[in-house]
C-alpha cells in the first residue's frame, strides 16, 4: 500500500513539473500583451523601440525580471512618453516591486486598479501631469515603502487611508493642488522618515498627525497656508529632525526657544511667514546648522553677533526682515559659510574687510540696504569661487575695484543704484563666465572699454543712467550671445554696432545723445522684443522694408526724437507687438486704418505730440486688447468715431494676473502720459494683491475735433481717464456719462459744449480729476456725491451760464439756463391751462344742472338771494359808518 502511495505521489510530482513551464509561459505572455497594450496606447514611444515580441520581455528596455522571468522593476524615468495609465493591465504584473515613470508627460487619473500590483514597494509617478483626485485604493499597497506623486496636477482631499500604509518610509505628495479637510481622520506615520507636503493648498495649525509620527527626519510643508504658531513640542515629538522647512506659510509669533532641542537638525528653513521678536541668540549654539533661512519675516532687530559661532553653516540667508544691524564681524568666522544674503533689509556701515576670510563664498547677496564706503577690493582675490556679487541699492562710494577681474567664475555681477564713480575697469573683460552685469545709476564716466569684447557669455548688460560718452558697444558688437542691452541716460552717441547682436532680445537706449537715421539693420535683429530708442536726436525717416521682414518685437519706443514722415510702415509686420509709443515726434499724415487689423494684440498706442491729420480711422474700434490710446496734440479732425465703444478692454476694468504682471515688469514696459493733469511715465508696480488694474483711457485732446461727444463713449465703463479738451467738440455732455463709474479723471475743457452738466456725473464716486472750464455750460452745477469734493471754482470757469456751488454765483431766475428757463416757462404754461379747463368745465357742469333740475335751479336761486341780501347789508352799515367818520 505504501508502494502505491509513493508513486502515485511521484505522479502528482511529474504532473505539476510538466504543467510549470505552460503556466509560466501563460504568465510571460500575459505580461508581454499588457505591455505592448500599453504602449500601442501611448505617444512619443521612440524610446520603447526595442519593445517587441521578437525580444524577451526580460531584455526590453527599463525592465528588469526576477528568477522566474517575470516583470519585477519597470522604470521609464524621463524618457518624454506621454499617454495614460489605463490602458495598462497592472493584474498581469503580481510580481512588479518598482514602477517609476516620473519626469515624462503621463496625463489622465491615476487608475484605482493600480491596488493590484500586491507586491509594489516603490511608486514614483512625479513630475508628470496626472490630474484628479489620488485613489484611496493606494492605502491597500501593504508592502509600499516609497510614495512619490510629487510635481503633478492632483486635487481633491489627501486620502486618509494613505496614513496607514504600514511600511511607507518615503511620502512625497509635493507640488499638487491637494487638501486635508480633517487631520483627525488620519494615523501616526511611525514607519515615515521623508514627509513632504509642500506647495499645495494645506491649511489651519501644524498637523497633529504629523508631530505622532516620531520617526520623521525631513519635513516639508512648505508653500502652504498653514497658520498659528509653530509648537513648542516640536523637539519632543520629532526628535530626528534634520530637515525642517516650512517657509511660504502664515506661520505667526516668535521662533520657539525649544527649536534649541533640536539636536540633530542641519537644515532650518521658515522664511516667508509672519515670524516676529528678532533673530533669537539661541541659534548661535546650534552648532550642527548648515542652512539657516530666515528671510522675509518682520523679525526686526540686529543680526547677533553668536551666529559666527556656527562653524558648519554653509547658508545664512535673512534678506527682507526688517533687520536693523551693522555687518557683524564674527560673522567672518564662518568659514564654510558660501552663500549670505542679506538683502533688503536696513543694514548700514562698511563692509568689512574682514569678510574676505570667506574664501568658500559662492553666493554673496546686501543688495537694498544703507550700506556705505568702498567696496572691499580683497574680496575679489579671496573668493576664488564667487559666482553672484550682488551690492546693488546701497550707497557705496569709490571706484568699481580692479581685481573684480580675479573673480572668474563670476555669472552675475550687480553693482548699479549706487554712487560709484571713474571709469569701468578694463579687467571686467577677464570676467569670461559673466552673464548679467548692470553698472546702471552710477556716477561713472568714461567710454565703454574695448576688453568688454571678451565677455563672450554675456547676455544682459545695463549701464544706464550714468555719465558714459562715445561708442555704446565698442567691440561688444562681436558679442552673438548678447540678448539683452541697456544703457539708457548717458551721453553717448554712437550705436551701430548693434547690427551683428543677432541674438538681441531687449535693447535699451532711451536718454542718450544718439543722432542722425535709425540704422535699417536694427528690424533685422529678428529675436529682438523690446526695443527703446526714445529720447534720443534720431531724425529722417524711418524706411519701408520689404515683404520678407519677420517682426517679433512685443514693445517699441520711439518718442522724443525727431522722426519725420509718415507713419512708419516698418512696423506693419509687427503682428505681436503690445506697445507701440512714437509720440513727441515729427511725423505726419493720415494714421493709416491697417493698424486695427494689423496690431490685434495692441495694448498701448501712443501718437501724440506730432503732425498727424485727417480723421481718426474707425478701424482702430477693431483693438480689442487697447487700454491706452494717446493721439493729443496733433491736427486731427472730424468726429470721434462712435464705433470706440467696441473697444473691448475698455469696457471693463483690465484685471491682470500676479504672472501676467511679472511678465510685464520683466519686460519693461512703461509709457510716458498726461495722469491726472501731470505729465507721467506709467509703468505697473509690484504691490502683492491677487490681481490688478492697469490703467485705461483715452486721450484726444489739443486737435481740431467737431461735433458732438458720441453717446457710446459711455459704454467705456473701464474708462480711468477721459480726456477730449482743446478741440471744437459741440452739443451736450452725454447725460449717462455717470455710467463711466470707474473714471477718476475728466477733461472736457475748450470746447463749445453747451446745456447743463448732466446730474448723472455726481454719481462717479472715483472722480477726483474734473475740468469743465472754457465752454457754453449752463444752468445749476449737480450737487452731491463725489462732486461736493471738486471745490476749486477754476474747473467751471468761462462758462457764463453756469450757477452754483462751488462758484460764487446763485442760481435765481435770470441765471437759469436757457432750456431750464424755457422749462419752466412749459411749466407755468401747463398750470394756466389746466386751471382754464377745470374752470370751464365746472362752470358747463354747472350750468347744465342749473339748466336741466328744476329743484336744483329753484334752490340755487333762493341761495343767490339769501346771498345777495346779506351783501347789501353790509354794504349798508359800511356806507353809514364812512359818513358818521366824515361828520366828525
């Protein structure tokens, strides 16, 4: 019986060898199918090419197989694949430990199905473009250990269940849009070391969740909303901190004193929160810091002299604190020290010489302080690995030093808002590595040296405003790499050596001493983007160029020169261009109707101060993104179009974004008005709100404008400034021009408007700017509102008709106007008639009765002669009393 057993036994034993390699084969197919599934779903796979059924799936590219062939670590890390995930059968990989797609362009949901991969211990889908909410399914990936969803497009609530992962070590949800509704929901992370939440849209206290999990050595909840103070229990519940960032919150009260507990922490980061009382000394004896970022926090005070105790700290950074302090000299000591900012704070004093003992300095920012007196020359030679040199905005004096030269990894020298004085060293040219240098707002003088030839990195150069003569450019003409230049305000007199700067992307010439024809070789810089002649003595016409001339600038500015002919048609071509300012110039003729098709995303237009003449072209309404038109002070005549109104951005305020701004201060657009009565440059200033207004209007004034103002202008309801003086405008002030109730100010003055101030504009409760003077104006002057405000008499003068306040002049009958007068006259006219007719009437009602009602006349007649008796009555005794008088 046993004999039996045994080989029935050994029969099972044979069977299930033969049945193995069918079942393995099956499973190698599956996964084989579901791959190429995959990848037949996605684009961009030229780097899956080897990706076939006539390889192994063991020998494609990114994946790796465990003993029994299957698919056990697939990682595609940047490779530019894009698609999904749903098209992946993740059932026929059970044996898949590692999937990383992280750094392509993946988009979609992250599929709940993933649950299914049992054996996973690292998911890492970052940087890609997954959307919607994360799966809560992920909690069941029991043998997970690092989580890295970083970097994507995420929402929604963090799941709960992600807490619970019982191996996770590596939790990076970084850089989504994700919330947490309920902290409370969620379980100590005892087995997490590397937690990182940052830049997403987390709020209220530090998480509770977060200081259970005591094992945490790096954490990051940066760039969130979190609030309140940051807990004193910090050092008790996560005693294994090294890396502590939290910057970019709200963040509030002083820095906890029991940070100092802290005894493994090397990396302390909390700038940009609302962290008051000083920079606490106690950080002094946090011997083990190699990062301290404070920045940007109204901490006040000094900066205390102990920090210099900190011999392993390689980053001080505590710029925007509202520190009040010298540069303390232990801060020398810190010789592993390689980057100090310092930045806009209210440092004054030297710069001490002892800071050249910083030989590992790399990055060396004091720019906006009070700082004074020389900059020291034994930096240059000290620092062997400086790269950024920024002292800009303080009030250093002497000479730019020479040994700057020594300083050869430099890549961003920023020396302008200064009173530096001399000459520009020729040993900047040894600066090979230089990319940005900006010398601009000095005192310097001189040429521009030839040695500047050799920066061949440079990119950006800015010495505007100083008191630089000859040649702009000098051998910098040679300079291919060169994007941006300014040099702006000094008295130089020459640039045509731009012609060859065929990488040019900004160029800044504005207030210098350039003359004679603009060089036709500057609209064939094709990079170039901004450009700023103005101000200059450029003369001549500006040339027609032919059809082939491809135009990217975005900003051009050409006023205050002496252009002469008609509108440039070199600008024809420029379908991208934003602002265009040829103002305070010669030019003459019609301005040509192309411009409303040809500028389509025009912002600002400014053409005053020329000769221009003939009618403003109706095909200018075709603008939908201007908000600035200036066309003063010209000869231009006719009607203002009625098609303005069309004029789509000046319907409403012009809202623009945080981005959209810092795009539109990195360019440097400005443009030179009249705001408010004063001639301005206008250009958009930071202020940190959600969004903000540019400013809106129109200018027209000092031309030979007729007839009426349209009626439509009032539909301009995003209207800042409306100014349509000096022409031979005629009829009424529209009567709904309060519905412009964002205008702030109005310029109606020196024309020939007649009739009354319409009462409507006491409802334009931003008015602060009024001129109505020098017209045909009439009757009473609208009291209330806003205008009760406007008290200087001047702003109505020269209208003869116009009575009361603020002018000095009641408004009686004989000072109405003629249309009020005429109202009352239909007044008292309709009262007379309608008096007449209920007479008339009552005296035929009357009448009929008496006439038709025997009983009635018979009454009526008896009352008449009680009537009658009673009167003469009283005549009677009257007539005796005046003779009795007479007797006596």
């Amino acid at each position: 019986m046993a004999g039996v057993v045994h080989r029935f036994l050994l029969l099972l034993l044979f069977v299930a060898a033969a049945a193995m390699p069918a079942s393995i084969n099956a499973a190698a197919s599956s996964q084989t199918d579901a791959l190429l599934a995959w990848k037949a779903s996605l684009t961009n796979v030229t780097a899956l090419s080897a990706w076939t059924r006539v390889a192994p799936v063991c020998g494609w590219s990114g994946v790796a197989c465990d003993a029994a062939g299957r698919a056990a670590r697939l990682r595609l890390p940047s490779l530019g694949l894009s698609g999904g995930l749903d098209a992946l059968d993740f059932a026929a990989l059970p044996a898949l430990t590692e999937l990383d797609l992280s750094g392509n362009g993946f988009s979609g949901s992250i599929p709940s199905n993933i649950s299914h991969l049992r054996s996973l211990a690292v998911l890492d889908l970052s940087n890609n473009k997954f959307v919607g909410s994360i799966p809560p399914q992920l909690g069941d990936l029991s043998g997970l250990i690092e989580l890295r969803l970083d970097d994507n497009f995420l929402f929604g609530d963090i799941p709960h269940q992600l807490s619970r992962l019982p191996k996770i070590v590596h939790f990076d949800l970084g850089y989504n849009y994700l919330t947490i509704p309920d902290y409370r929901k969620f379980s100590p992370m005892h087995t997490v070391k590397f937690l990182s939440l940052c830049g997403n849209s987390l709020n209220g206290s530090f998480p509770e969740f977060v200081l259970r999990s005591s094992n945490i050595t790096y954490l990051d909840l940066s760039v969130n909303d979190f609030s309140g103070p940051i807990p004193d229990l910090l050092p008790e519940k996560l005693p294994n901190l090294r890396h502590l960032n939290l910057s970019f919150n709200a963040f509030s009260g002083r820095i906890p004193d029991s940070l100092r507990r802290l005894t493994k922490l090397q990396d302390l980061r909390i700038r940009n929160n609302n962290l008051t009382g000083g920079i606490p000394k106690f950080l002094g004896s946090m011997g083990q810091l190699r990062v301290l970022a404070l920045g940007y926090n109204p901490l006040g005070g000094q900066i205390p002299p102990v920090l210099g105790q900190l011999q392993m700290l390689e980053e001080l950074q505590i710029s925007g604190a509202g520190l009040v302090s010298t540069l303390p000299l232990q801060l020398a000591d810190l010789k592993n020290l390689s980057v100090l900012n310092l930045a806009y704070n209210k440092l004054s004093g030297n710069l001490p010489l002892a800071f050249a003992r910083l030989q590992a300095m790399r990055v060396f920012g004091i720019s906006s302080n009070n700082l004074t007196g020389d900059i020291t020359r034994d930096l240059f030679t000290s620092w062997p690995e400086l790269e950024f040199f920024g002292v800009d905005s303080n009030m250093f004096t002497g000479k730019i030093p020479p040994e700057l030269g020594k300083a050869r990894k430099l890549n961003v020298l920023l020396m302008h808002d200064n009173r530096l004085s001399g000459s520009i060293p020729p040993a900047l040219g040894s600066l090979t590595s230089l990319k940005y240098l900006d010398l601009s707002a000095n005192n310097l003088t001189g040429g521009i040296p030839s040695a500047l030839g050799h920066l061949s990195h440079l990119k950006f150069l800015n010495l505007s405003h100083n008191s630089i003569s000859g040649p702009i450019m000098g051998n910098l003409g040679n300079n291919f790499k060169l994007q941006g230049v300014g040099s702006s305000g000094n008295s130089s007199n020459s640039g045509s050596a731009f012609c060859m700067l065929l990488s040019l992307q900004n160029l800044d010439l504005s207030n210098n001493k350039l003359t004679g024809k603009l060089p036709d070789c500057w609209w064939n810089l094709q990079d170039l983007q901004f450009m700023d002649i103005s101000h200059n003595d450029f003369s001549g016409e500006i040339s027609a160029l032919g059809t082939s001339y491809n135009c990217s600038l975005h900003s051009v500015y050409l006023a205050g020169n002496g252009f002469t002919g008609v509108f440039p048609s070199a600008l024809e071509g420029c379908k991208t261009l934003v602002s265009l300012d040829i103002g305070n110039n010669k030019f003459f003729g019609n301005i040509p109707p192309w411009i409303g098709k040809g500028f389509p995303s025009l912002g600002i237009l400014i053409l005053k101060s020329n000769n221009f003449t003939g009618e403003i072209p109706s095909e200018l309404s075709q603008l939908s993104q201007l908000q600035l038109l200036d066309m003063s002070n010209n000869g231009l005549t006719g009607s203002i179009p009625r098609s303005f109104s069309n004029l789509t951005s000046m319907k409403n305020k012009k809202l623009i974004s945080p981005q959209e701004l810092l795009q539109l201060l990195s360019s440097g657009d400005r443009i030179d008005t009249i705001w408010k009565g004063q001639e301005q440059i206008f250009k958009i200033n930071f202020s940190g709100l959600d969004f903000f207004q540019l400013l809106t209007g129109i200018d027209l004034s000092g031309n030979a404008l007729s007839k009426c103002i349209p009626d439509e202008l009032t539909n301009l309801q995003g209207l800042q400034f409306l100014n349509l003086s000096r022409n031979h405008l005629s009829c009424n002030i529209p009567g709904n021009i309060g519905s412009l109730k964002n205008l702030e100010s109005l310029d109606l003055s020196s024309n020939e408007l007649s009739g009354a101030i319409p009462p409507s504009l006491a409802g334009i409760s931003t008015l602060s700017i009024l001129n109505l003077s020098n017209n045909n104006l009439s009757g009473k002057i609208p009291f209330g509102n806003q205008l009760q405000t406007l008290i200087d008499p001047s702003i109505y003068s020269k209208n003869v008709g116009l009575c009361g306040f603020p002018l000095n002049i009641s408004c009686t009958n004989s000072s109405l106007a003629s249309d009020e007068r005429y109202c009352r006259t239909c007044e008292d006219q309709y009262l007379s008639y309608f008096v007449m007719s209920g007479v008339v009437s009552g005296l035929c009602l009357w009448f009929g009765m008496f006439f038709s009602i025997e009983t009635l006349r018979y009454a009526i007649i008896c009352f008449v002669d009680a009537i009658q008796c009673k009167v003469m009555q009283k005549v009677s005794y009257i007539n005796q009393f005046l003779s009795r008088g007479n007797t006596a």
